[in-house]
C-alpha cells in the first residue's frame, strides 16, 4: 500500500476551480467598473456592486467542491452542501464512462455525488483521483476488518 498518498489529502477540479475564480473577479470587476463609469444614482451603483458581489458568490461556491480524505473518514464538500463520511460508510467509489463526477456507494443504500472528483477538462487527473480514493476506501475496509478479527 506504499502507492497510497499520505493523509490528509484534498481531491478538488484544479482547472474548473482557477476557471471559476478568475470569472467571478473579472465579472465583479467589470460590472463594478461600469457603476462607476455610468451616470447612476448611489442606488442603481449599488445595485451594479451586490449583483456583482452575488454572481461572485455563487461561483465561489461553484468553486469549493471538494473531497478531503483523512484518517478516519472523508468529507465531501458539494455546492450547497457538506457531508463527513466514516470510512466503514463507503462501500464503493464509482466513476463511470459519461458520469460528470464520482459517486460513492454508501451503506445506507444511498449514493452521494463527490462534485470534488469531476472528469471535465482534466480528464485523466479525475480518473487518477477516483482510483486514489477508491483504493484508500478498500485499504481503510482491509484494514477494519484486521481490526475486527483481532
């Protein structure tokens, strides 16, 4: 299991990530720019500035997805939404041809998007991350079940 990162280890889309961000300073600072620039009332500049600041907000969070693995389980960081998974939970990492991210099987039955792990534009990275992740999930599941046993 040498192969194995050390933990923590944080899976996020690098590139959708440094893409979101800059859009959201370049929209803000553009639709800013241009309440400055035109002969608006404070009210009409103001509403200029919280759109903006709203439109960097949501991608922002658009932008802070991710999966953090660490030694007693992981947590997933989706949109709107944060879930703490321990290990024994995850019964399966999936990320299928045509998939837009991972899912994780979980115990429950249920399965949990993990938006942290995306095959968008780097493509090999997400498929590398997704077997990371996965073969951290079956060494945790080996590794309980040594536990149990003894």
């Amino acid at each position: 299991m040498s192969d194995l990162p050390d933990l923590p280890v944080t899976f996020r889309p690098g590139h959708t990530r440094v893409i979101l961000l800059t859009a959201a300073g370049v929209i803000f600072l553009v639709i800013t720019g241009i309440a400055l620039l035109l002969d608006l009332g404070p009210g009409e500049r103001l509403t200029f500035v919280v759109t903006a600041a709203l439109i960097f907000w949501v991608l922002a969070q658009l932008a802070r997805v991710r999966v953090v693995a660490d030694e007693s389980g992981v947590t997933v960081v989706n949109i709107a939404s944060r879930r703490r998974l321990a290990w024994a939970e995850i019964v399966q990492v999936n990320l299928r041809p045509g998939d837009p991210w991972v899912f994780l099987n979980l115990s429950d039955g249920t399965s949990l998007p993990a938006l942290g792990i995306q095959p968008g534009i780097a493509r090999q990275r997400a498929i590398a991350d997704a077997r990371t992740l996965r073969a951290l999930a079956e060494a945790r599941s080996a590794a309980r079940g040594t536990q149990d046993q003894g």
